[in-house]
C-alpha cells in the first residue's frame, strides 16, 4: 500500500483552528499508526526564546523559533484496524480521543482506524 506519513498531534494549533475557522467537529485519522508506541507525544505549548506559551505563534518569526512542548499519554498495542466501534478501542486509545476533544475544544466525531474507507469509526452522527 501506500505511505501513510503522520506526525504527533499539535494540540495548540487544532485549537487555534478550532476558533478561527468555528469548527464544530473533528475527525482524526490514522489512529492505527499509533498502534505500537508505548506513549504517544501531544504538543501542548512552544518555546519561544526561552518562554513557554500555549497560544499559537502570531508572528512568522515566533513561529519559526518555536519548539514544540510534549505531554506523554499512554500508548497502546492492540491492532485496532479491524474495531468496528468506538467502544471496542483500547482504553489508552479512547483516552488519547478525549483528550484531543478537551485540548482542541471540539468534539471528535469520526476516528479512522485503517487505510480502508470501511476503516472509520462514526462517534457523533452529522449528516
């Protein structure tokens, strides 16, 4: 199949997506890349010149500068490329959803757990 790059969640910049462009849903993709990790890093604030913020960069030379700050959460193992249900996720993977939810500010209402189209677990029915 093809590659599927990924890249730790950047809790600061979801949020500050979340409020500018009023999202009201996330869906989170490729949470099955995680499977493996015994923790999985969140960014949750920069460096800048040696200050911490939690806020998004606001000038392109404070966001050049800036070092991502990680939280660990726990990581899991289980193959979850075949879950069906939201439910069925490891609890170290719901965990990490609601986590996403309470640090970006919105709800996340679908989860894809596989390459597959069939592979996305429906949370919060939109449509």
């Amino acid at each position: 199949g093809r590659a599927r790059r990924t890249g730790w969640f950047d809790a600061v910049i979801a949020r500050y997506a979340v409020r500018v462009n009023g999202l009201t849903d996330l869906f989170l993709t490729k949470l099955d890349v995680l499977s493996g990790f015994d923790t999985v890093p969140v960014c949750v604030g920069y460096e800048i010149n040696g200050r911490r913020t939690d806020e998004m960069p606001m000038t392109q030379t404070d966001f050049h500068h800036a070092k991502p700050i990680y939280e660990n959460l726990p990581g899991w193992h289980e193959d979850i490329s075949e879950v069906t249900r939201f439910e069925d996720l490891p609890d170290a993977a719901r965990a990490y959803v609601t986590t996403i939810e309470e640090m970006s500010g919105a709800p996340v209402s679908a989860v894809g757990v596989g390459p597959g189209r069939t592979q996305t677990l429906v949370i919060n029915e939109l449509i």
